[in-house]
C-alpha cells in the first residue's frame, strides 16, 4: 500500500502591479514609480495597466554607476515587453505621459519577475521580504 503526501506552499509573489502619478500640468517626457523594482529572474516583463493606453516604458537605473543603455520601448495594451535586466541593480519604471490637466492622473504598471522595495519621503528604503522565510533578519529586540 502506498501513501501520497503533498505539501501546499505559498510561492514568493514575483508579480506586482504599481501605481504611477502623472503630476497635474506635467510636460515631462517621462514619469516614474515610487517603487523600485529589481529582477529575480534576469528579465523584467512589463504590461500597461488601468489607466494606461499605448506608451513607450523605460527602465531607470536608480544607482548613476548601474549601465544606463535602457532604451524606451513602445508598449501596447494587452501586450507585455520584456527588458533584459542585471540581477542585484534597483530600477524605476517610467512611461512616457504628460497630463495637460489640472488633477493628478494615477496609471498603472503590471511587472513580472521582480521584486520590489519603496523609497519613503525622507529617502531611506524600506525592503520587503518574507520574515517567515529568513526570521533572524527581522529587526526586533523581543519586547511588546
């Protein structure tokens, strides 16, 4: 007689979708995500999401002395474009919008194989990462 067992897990999420505010009278050529993204997999596929229509995507390398040869490449709807990228380098992800208006209008990005980490106001980064898989980095002094 044989027995079967199977394990459920929780598989690290690697999709995310991220949020991009097209500042009220902006006639920049780009603008970017709060969040930083880097690659989990050596690539980062990128689709437009709410908000957005047809488009050039950009990634931005964060650091000045990561290689800066990103080139803008047009997106469409429904279609993803994927961007090879170096493993260990934070990048921002720019569309190419400007908002005639005089309200903010808040777009979308949906990226796949990355991870992600937010730049708060006074420019410390935050890092997310699972405190079940790696307990010992969890910064607590063991007091409620």
């Amino acid at each position: 007689m044989g027995v079967a067992a199977c394990f459920l897990t929780n598989p690290k999420q690697d999709r995310y979708t991220l949020r991009i505010v097209v500042p009220a009278g902006s006639q920049e050529e780009f603008v970017y995500t709060e969040e930083e993204v880097s690659t989990v997999r050596n690539s980062i596929k990128i689709w437009s999401g709410d908000g957005l229509g047809d488009t050039e995507v950009l990634l931005f390398p964060v650091n000045k002395t990561a290689e800066t040869g990103y080139t803008a490449t047009y997106l469409t709807h429904g279609m993803s474009v994927e961007f090879d990228a170096e493993n260990d380098t934070w990048f921002k992800i720019g569309v190419n919008m400007q908002n005639p208006t005089n309200e903010d209008i808040i777009v979308y990005v949906e990226v796949e194989n990355v991870e992600v980490r937010i730049v708060d106001e006074i420019n410390s980064v935050i890092e997310w990462f699972d405190y079940l898989e790696t307990p010992d980095e969890m910064k607590w002094d063991g007091s409620l």
